[in-house]
C-alpha cells in the first residue's frame, strides 16, 4: 500500500473480471479485512440475494431459534 492509501490489484483479477483498461470495483470492510470485488457493490448484493436460499433462512438452517430471528 502506498503513503496515499492505494493499492494495486493484481493482474489476474484485473483479467478475469475484465478490467485490463480500467473499470469499477467496490469493496467491503469485513471488520479485520476486506473484501475487493468487481462492478459496484449493488450489483454484487442483487446478485447475491437471488441465489440465496431463502427458504431455508425462513427454516432458520436447522436451528428453530434462529427461525425467529
């Protein structure tokens, strides 16, 4: 990390997500880390929440507390 807080993104994530001549990524403070992911950080929570399994979380994963939380 540079004096100014930047970082460099490694070259093969700059290929995969397509990112070669720039672009947009967002980021996630996870606390003790954090997370770097491509596009903006809405998408990625769209994206997310269509592939959960909600019908499970409403089950509360097997835990009945949790149901109700």
């Amino acid at each position: 990390m540079s004096e100014r807080g930047q970082m460099a993104l490694p070259s093969q994530a700059r290929h995969r997500w397509g990112l070669d001549s720039g672009g947009t990524i967002s980021w996630i403070d996870l606390g003790d880390a954090v997370l770097v992911v491509p596009g903006r950080f809405h998408e990625l929570r769209q994206e997310l929440l269509a592939v959960a399994d909600w019908e499970a979380a409403r089950r509360g994963f097997g835990d009945p507390e949790l149901a109700n939380q």
